[in-house]
C-alpha cells in the first residue's frame, strides 16, 4: 500500500510540473500571437501544448475536468465542489492523475 502512495505522489509531482510547464507555454504562445513574432523557440511551446491536449482528449470526461482544473490552469481550490463532494473528487482524482500519466506514456 506504501508503494502505491508513493507512486501516486511522484506522479502527482510529475504532474503538477507539466502543468507548470504547460502554462509558461501557453503565456509564450499567447504573447508571441499578441505580438504577431513568432520566435523560432516557439515551436517547442507549440509541440508541448499540442502533445498535453491530445493526451487529454484521449481522456475520460472526469480525468479531463480533473486535470484542467487541478494543473494545467490556476482554478480556486476548491473548484471541484460544484460537480463532487470531497471524498469521490479525491478518490476520482487519484484514477484522473493515473489515467493521464498513461496517456502521456509516463
């Protein structure tokens, strides 16, 4: 059972990186389209955006509102009260993490 927790908060780590990531990308690529320059190093941000949403259309519908919510955007805490009550949240959210990691191949 330890094993499994620890897994499961190295990927939420993993995750939460990603999504720190994800973000200073799509700041790049909107700024960059803001400003009609498309710098050459651009096209980096590009392929990490495009490889993050196609990963999460392969998702269910719960894992994609999960992980939005939860890394790849600033949401308020606890945004998740208006679709779950905190024990199915946390309990979805631990298969949310899983799924998309084996989306990602991770």
């Amino acid at each position: 059972m330890e094993d499994k927790k620890r897994i499961y908060e190295t990927q939420k780590n993993m995750l939460r990186y990603i999504g720190d990531m994800y973000q200073r990308s799509r700041r790049e690529i909107d700024c960059c389209q803001f400003d009609s320059v498309m710098p050459a190093g651009l096209a980096n941000d590009r392929q990490l955006v495009y490889l993050i949403d196609r990963a999460l259309e392969d998702c269910s519908n719960d894992t994609k509102l999960i992980i939005r919510n939860d890394f790849l955007k600033k949401s308020e805490p606890q945004w998740y009260r208006n679709y779950y009550n905190a024990t199915t949240y946390y309990r979805r959210r631990r298969r949310a993490v899983e799924e998309f990691m084996h989306c990602l191949n991770i």
